[in-house]
C-alpha cells in the first residue's frame, strides 16, 4: 500500500478532490478533521490550557475559533499548538493506516503537510491549487470568514509555488479545467 499526502492552500478545493478518490474506492484519512477532534482527548486538552489558558474552554470542549484567532495572529503560538498536535495526529495517521491495508493506496488530507513535516509519513504527494481570489471568496463563504482571518489563515502556509515543487502531481481547481478527469489520471497512475 502506497501512502499519498493531499495538500494546498485553505480554499484549493482539498475537500472535493478528497470525495471524488474516495468515489473511486480509496481510503482518505482527514488530518485537519481527526487533529480538531483529538484536542479534546485528555492529554492534549491538557497541554492547551496549560500553554494557552483555560478561557480556550468551552464546556469541556476547546473553542476552535477563539484557539485560532489565538494563534494565526502569533506565530511562536501557532508553532507551539502545532507542538502539542502534530504528534498525535501522526500516531493516529499510523494506527489508521493499519486498518486500511487492503487499498492500492490511501491519502492523507493535510493542509499543512509539509509544515508539520507530515509530507515524511508519504511517499507521494499531490497538490491542489486555485487561483487567490477563488480560495479566498470560498473560505469566506464556507467558514462566515471575514477576509482579514481568511488572508491571516493563507498567511500561515506554504506558498502554492514552493509546495508544487516539492509534489509528485499537482491538480488545478481554478472551476474552469475539468477536475475529476485530472483526478482519474493521478488514480491509474498510482493504482
């Protein structure tokens, strides 16, 4: 089994790409989802309020936006959050995998794949892109963002540009090419 990472900017359409492999039979682990989930397990819970306060807590739950207005204006505390989650969502990616034996392939959706050095747990690596504005109006439109948070967010990863050099196949989700046939290229040729 082949491990595939599937990054690009906030915005690039990742989502969609994701659905349309899983369409096609193949297993997709959600880095972004699994992590927001895992900051409510004890050990990391712990180490945010301990790092960042305990107004983060909502209830039980860690408040996602207040923790991100936190730390994409800051970042020495984007770098420690991604400290105290990138470990366990690496573990979890692994123990996942194990499960997931029987797929040609499977793909992991990370955002910031290669900023958490996750682009290590792969041996390919496709990147979607889209064009600024188009990234920006769906983020807007997705999240109820206002641009200043969604160019904050931007800010805080890797250009297109310097990820597309470190790809194996990238794909461009610009609502003009058509993507599904790019999608089933990048599948045959992996399969």
């Amino acid at each position: 089994m082949i491990r595939v990472g599937i990054t690009g900017g906030i915005g690039s359409g990742k989502s969609t790409v994701c659905r349309v492999f899983e369409v096609l039979g193949i297993p997709v682990y959600y880095a972004d989802a699994e992590a927001k989930k895992l900051l409510d397990a004890p050990p990391i819970l712990s180490a945010l309020l301990e790092n960042f306060g305990n107004e983060l807590l909502e209830g039980e739950h860690i408040n996602r936006k207040r923790l991100a207005s936190l730390v994409f204006s800051d970042p020495a505390k984007l770098a420690l959050l991604n400290s105290i989650v990138h470990p366990a969502v690496k573990k979890h990616f692994l123990d996942w995998c194990d499960a997931h034996t029987h797929a040609p392939y499977v793909l992991k959706e990370a955002a910031i794949l290669f900023e958490s050095e996750a682009y290590k747990q792969v041996e390919k690596v496709i990147t979607v892109t889209a064009p600024s504005e188009i990234r920006m109006a769906r983020v807007m439109k997705r999240d109820g963002a206002t641009r200043e948070e969604v160019e904050k967010r931007i800010a805080s990863q890797l250009s297109d540009e310097e990820k597309i050099k470190r790809s194996d196949f990238v794909l461009l989700n610009d609502e003009e090419q058509l993507l599904i046939p790019q999608i089933i290229s990048i599948h045959e040729a992996l399969k």
